[in-house]
C-alpha cells in the first residue's frame, strides 16, 4: 500500500506537467489539428484501432459515455477527419473510421509526442526504458480491469 501512495502523487504530477506544459496543444498546432481535447482523443482512438469501431466502443474505450463521443464524430465527421461506413453484422448501426486525412493527421501527432517523450528519457540506459514501457502497459491493462469490474458491479 505505501507503494501506490508513492506512486498516485507522482502521476497526477506527471498529468499536470503534461497538461501544463502544453505538450498536446502544441502536437496537434504541428500536426495541424483545430480540434479541442475530446475530439483529439475520439480521432485517436479511432486511428489507433485495429478496426472501425461502433461509438459505443469508442465512449469504453474513452471511459465516457456515447452521446459526448457522438457529438465528437460528428464535428470530426464534418471537417472530414473520420466518415461513417456501414456495420456488416449490423445494418442499422455504424462504424466509425478515420479519413486519409484523419490518419495523416493523427499520425503527425502521435510523432510529435514521441518525439517530445523520446527526448525526455533518451538519456535513460536501455533496460530503464524497457521497463518502463512493460510497467505502463502492466499498470494500463491491471487499472484498466480494475475500472471494468467496478463498472460491472455498479451496473
């Protein structure tokens, strides 16, 4: 327990240095992206899927709920950064893709995080950065069971 109390202080740090440091609205000024937070992370979301994804997959993947990420496709729909192709399971719903555009785009962003992130800890040895990676994807996918449970228990 005094492990997680170590740790809890220092990611809300990190978050805010993060955020207040700008980092993602000058990402998305280089990658050449108007778009608020949100619709920042629908595109991603979308873009980083293996798949077109229906909005209800977008919202749990976002941990919010779909009538917020319904108004965010369609900003994103209307500057033509994702279109609407048809479910072939399911003819009255949707999928939600990125554009060509939408990809380039987001891919312009995610480069400039990288690169601003390879920056950072470029100077760490090796091994301290393999484990980093392996700790955060162990930390995204334990917190991440975590929350769908007690999303589970509270339904």
């Amino acid at each position: 327990m005094d492990d997680v109390r170590e740790v809890l202080p220092h990611l809300a740090q990190l978050s805010n240095a993060i955020n207040r440091g700008r980092l993602t609205e000058q990402a998305m000024d280089r990658a050449g992206l108007a778009l608020d937070r949100p619709a920042m992370t629908v595109l991603l979301s979308v873009h980083l899927a293996d798949r077109p994804l229906r909005i209800g997959e977008i919202a749990e993947r976002m941990q919010v709920v779909g009538p917020h990420v319904t108004r965010q496709v369609q900003e994103l729909e209307r500057r033509g950064l994702v279109r609407r192709i048809a479910d072939p399971h399911d003819r009255r719903a949707s999928l939600i893709e990125p554009t060509e555009e939408g990809a380039a785009a987001t891919d312009r962003y995610t480069t400039t995080l990288m690169g601003w992130f390879t920056e950072a800890i470029g100077h760490w040895p090796e091994q301290d950065r393999a484990d980093l990676g392996r700790l955060l994807r162990r930390l995204v996918t334990d917190v991440s069971a975590r929350l769908t449970a007690l999303d589970a228990d509270e339904g």
